[in-house]
C-alpha cells in the first residue's frame, strides 16, 4: 500500500491496516492518532512530527523509522522493533514498549515518563536527556546506553541491565 491510499482510506474512517507493508513510507505530519498498525512494516519510514497517540504498533517493524517528534503518547507498541529508529522529542509518555527492540535508537529529550519498558531491549540507545520519570524498566537492557542528564525518578529499575551505561548527571532520586 502507498502512503497516498492509507491516508486516503484513513480519513475515509478506516483505522485497522494490520500487516500492511509501508516501507520508506513518507506520512511526515500525517494525524493518524487510533491508528491500528499491528505487524505492520514500516522500516525507513518518514513519520516524524505525526500524530499517532493511542495508536497500536504491536509487533511492527519501525526499524530505522524517523519518528522524531511524533505523538505516541498511550500508544501500544509492545514488541514492536525500532532497532535504530529516530524518536528525539518523540511524546511515548504512557506508551507500551514492552518487550520492544530499541537497541541504538535515538530517544534525546523523548518523554517516556510513564511508559512501560519491561523487557525492552535498549542495549546503545541514546537517552540523551530523556524523561523516564515513573517508567516501568524492569528487566530492560540498557548496556552501553546513554543516560547522560535523563530523568530517572520514580522508575522501576529492578533487574534491569545498566552494565557500561553512562548515567553522568542523571537523576536517579526516589527509585521503586
């Protein structure tokens, strides 16, 4: 499918496009907030600045999509594979990336405060200056990440892997 017919068919009322195949897609902007996109294959894809808040990811291949600055706020994207996937400023507060591969992902300044990251693998990942604040990171794998001025308060850090992680001048007060 082309990205003209999905937005086409989206704004005819169409929200579920399970398993389509979107590759290199450009839907910069696009508002696709509800959107059902589960195993859906997006690698490459341009949606940087779009509205996809409450939208459903689950099981997609995001990877190396841009997607800097888009809206994911309460978006399911459990098992969804961003592996070098661009999210800098992306909204993923309340987001469900459990289980999610984000390894060398760029996450700088995204919020994920709130999100759930259980079982996510972000072995690299810049989290250059994130908000993490009250994030469920249990049994993350945040080897080798950056941490560098991220906001770790009130997050769920238990059994999550830190090992080479540069955590210089983040917060870490009031961890559960």
């Amino acid at each position: 499918m082309k990205a003209d017919q999905l937005l086409k068919n989206y704004a005819a009322g169409v929200r579920d496009f399970t398993g389509v195949n979107l590759s290199e897609a450009n839907l910069r902007e696009a508002n696709l907030s509800g959107i059902i996109l589960d195993r859906a294959i997006l690698d490459g894809a341009n949606l940087s600045h779009a509205n996809l808040a409450q939208a459903s990811l689950i099981e997609a291949d995001l990877n190396g999509a841009d997607l800097s600055n888009a809206d994911l706020s309460g978006s399911n994207l459990s098992g969804a594979i961003l592996d070098g996937a661009i999210l800098d400023g992306a909204a993923l507060d309340g987001a469900n990336l459990s289980q999610a591969d984000l390894t060398v992902a760029k996450l700088i300044e995204t919020n994920l405060s709130e999100a759930d990251l259980q079982e996510a693998s972000l072995i690299a990942a810049n989290l250059d200056g994130a908000d993490l604040s009250g994030a469920d990171l249990t049994v993350a794998d945040l080897s080798q990440a950056n941490l560098t001025q991220a906001d770790l308060n009130q997050t769920n850090l238990s059994g999550a892997n830190l090992d080479g992680a540069n955590i210089e001048g983040t917060i870490l007060d009031e961890n559960v």
